[in-house]
C-alpha cells in the first residue's frame, strides 16, 4: 500500500506480517488476506489472542502444531486447512512459528460461498473443506503450498475464489443493509436498524442468525463493545478505566459486556502481553482503514456484474 510502513505495525522481533486487500470483485466478501511468519527460535513460545470477528479462513504452510481454546472447546492441534465459524468470545492462540494465511470471511461471503447456517458453526473450527466446496479448497491450499508464502499470495487467493465464485444470493442485499445498520455508530437500538434494513423483526432475526450467526441483540452488543475495545488495544495514551465508554450506561454495564466477550475485564486483558493481537490490529487500520473485519461497512458484491 503506498505510504504503508510495516514498521508502523511494531511487529514483536522474528515476526513478518503481509496484510492484501482482495480484488475488488471480491471486496465485499472477502476483504482481506494477511499472511504471518514468525521464528520461535527468535519470538520464543507466546501466547497470542484473537479478537471476537467473522468467520476466518486460516491455512498453515510451514507453521507447527496450533492449539486454540473457544470456551470449554480445545482444538489441539488445529488443523493445517481450517474455518473458524464466527466467534463471541476472544480466543487464546499458542503458535508454533512458521508461515500462516488468513483469510477475512464477511457475512456476504458466508453468504456467497458457504450453505451452513452460520449459527450452527458459531465458536467452532472445523476442516476448511467441510465448509467450502472441496474442488476451491484443493486448488487453494495446492497452489499457496507452492507458493513463495509472500507477495504471491493475494494474486493466489484472488483468482482461485473468482474462479470458483459461485452465483449471488439473493439474500445479499439485505445482508448488505445489515451489516451497515449494525456498524453505524448512529445505530444504538434495535427499532432503529430494524427500520435502516428495511425488514420485519422476525426476518431479522432470521437473516441475522442465518448469515451472522448472532440475533440482533448479541450483534448489536458485540460491535458496539468491539469498537470500545479496539480503540483501548490501538490508543497511543495511557487508559482511564474509570470512564464510561461511548454507547454504554455506565462502568458495570461495560464490565458485563467485557466478561460476556473477553472472559475477563478490560483492565486485564489491555495489560497483557499481546504484541501479535496489538500489531494485526495496527496493521489491517493501516492497510484496511479500519482495525477488524467486524467493524467493516459493507462493500457492494460486484463480481457477478463483472463477469457477465
């Protein structure tokens, strides 16, 4: 990106981190790959975090072993071609080193490439070609293994899901709708993006649960608490803990929502050791212009105009 420096990501020593935009006919859906190299013979063994987000593609090409725990699931090790269904909780990471691939997947690509409820599969990980049909996964995971593991990667991961892309959903536009009614900072109540999407109460709740594996409520109260916690992990000043955060009642209203998303308060997830979690959320403002995939705004699919 140009007046992008991967210094201003203040990656910890021994690590790389490349984040890619998708191609434009697939910004909606997938809007961005990052690809992590580590040496734990330099970094040695951390313990690294995840936020609360979409689901995500993540592929292993030289890392070891993964092992992750989403509430009283542990997955030890991860497997080397997965999907993380959309998660509610921030999740504990123990890395190996090596080289791995992520891949951001919006709503509108659940929508669009995968025929699970995201409901069902919220807080889980399961094998990537269990999700995605299994001719895409093949090809992907066969040519990113034989890849350069860097600046290849985008143009990989870019013509193996246009190739691949199957036909809209009809359900898009209202997915659309949603995702901008729920990461409008304007949006306070559920009346009011009732009405911004244009759609009965009950069909919201069933779009919400089918393709953000949330009702509205948890949607609403994990954005709104992702936009506080966020703004914590990437201020530059030291934090009052004693404030109200924005869109919130007062303090203990905020600690619910902390123990809700993170098991733990503000106060101590903020003062851990998370160099990994602090930089990819410097790095995707950077690239992205906003930290988490979560917060994004939608981008209108326009794969199939193009193509046609």
């Amino acid at each position: 990106m140009p007046g992008v420096s991967a210094h201003d990501f203040r990656l910890p020593e021994g690590t790389a981190l490349r984040f890619e935009r998708s191609a434009p006919e697939l910004a909606g859906m997938l809007p961005s790959y990052a690809v992590l190299d580590s040496d734990l013979s330099i970094v040695g063994p951390v313990v690294s975090w995840m936020l609360p987000s979409w689901a995500r593609i993540w592929i292993r090409l030289t890392a070891g072993p993964i092992s992750i725990s989403i509430g009283n699931r542990r997955y030890d090790p991860v497997g080397a071609a997965v999907m993380y269904g959309v998660t509610s909780r921030a999740i504990p990471v123990h890395p190996q080193g090596g080289v791995t691939v992520a891949i951001d997947v919006s709503p509108l690509g659940w929508a669009r490439f995968v025929s699970a409820h995201a409901e069902a599969v919220r807080d889980r990980v399961l094998p990537l070609d269990e999700m995605l049909t299994p001719e895409l996964v093949r090809d992907l995971t066969t040519a990113l293994h034989a890849s350069d593991h860097d600046q290849s990667v985008k143009g990989i991961v870019d013509e193996v899901f246009l190739r691949h892309l199957p036909p809209p959903n009809p359900h898009e536009p209202i997915v659309e709708r949603i995702i901008d009614a729920f990461a409008s900072p304007d949006v306070h109540d559920l009346s009011t993006a009732t009405e911004q999407v244009a759609i009965n109460p009950a069909a919201l709740q069933r779009m919400c649960r089918r393709y953000f594996g949330f009702s509205p409520k948890l949607l609403m109260m994990r954005t709104r608490f992702l936009r506080v916690l966020v703004g914590m992990l990437t201020a530059e000043e030291p934090i009052d803990h004693s404030l109200v955060p924005p869109g919130y009642h007062n303090v203990p209203h905020f600690l619910r929502d902390a123990n809700r998303f993170l098991g733990m308060t503000p106060r101590r997830f903020v003062a851990m050791d998370i160099p990994y979690l602090r930089a990819g959320l410097r790095a995707r403002q950077l690239v992205m212009a906003t930290a988490t995939p979560s917060l994004d705004k939608a981008v209108r699919c326009c794969a199939s105009e193009k193509r046609r």
